[in-house]
C-alpha cells in the first residue's frame, strides 16, 4: 500500500541544512521514493504553521520508507539536517485499497 511521510522543519541553521539538502537527491534516487513537494511558503487553510518548510513523500509500500529512512547512506547525511533544523513528520497510509 501506498505511504506518505510529510514533513515539517523550522530551519535555524542554513548552512549545515545545506550540507543535508546537496545530498538528499543523490541519495534519495537509490530507493523507491518519489518527492511531491518541498515548499518553504505553503499557504495555511487552518490553524497555525510556523515551520519554515515542508517536505512530501510517496513511497510504494511502509517498508520501502523504513529502508530509505533507515540506510546508511540516509543516517550519514541526516545528521546535517539534525544539527540545521528541528523536524516533525508523520507516515500515513493512501486511501487506495485492493479491493474492488
């Protein structure tokens, strides 16, 4: 089943979010992700956004996530974004089924 993982940041550290951002599109082509948005002015529809940024995913399944999240090469390069940033995201389920 398909999944999302949507992200919020509030960067405070642009320098070393950058060392994270010049690499997450290298990295990220080697798994089975696709990247829908990133958007540092996302119009609010209700209630309150103070991060500085926004990040969506789709991935093919929950464990395709879990292998991009928890490989290597993606625990090398998050520690920049760790140090440059605060973040808060989520994995939800499509709302596709199988059955007809």
């Amino acid at each position: 089943m398909t999944v999302y993982i949507l992200s919020r940041l509030t960067i405070h550290d642009r320098a070393e979010y950058d060392k994270y951002e010049n690499q997450f599109e290298e990295v990220f082509a080697h798994f089975n992700g696709k990247l829908l948005s990133v958007d540092e002015e996302p119009l609010v529809l209700a209630g309150e956004w103070e991060a500085t940024r926004s990040v969506l995913m789709e991935f093919p399944s929950k464990e395709d996530a879990f292998t991009w999240m928890q490989s290597d090469a993606y625990q090398r390069i998050s520690k920049h974004r760790n140090a440059g940033s605060t973040l808060s995201s989520i994995l939800v389920k499509s709302t596709e089924t199988d059955e007809i």
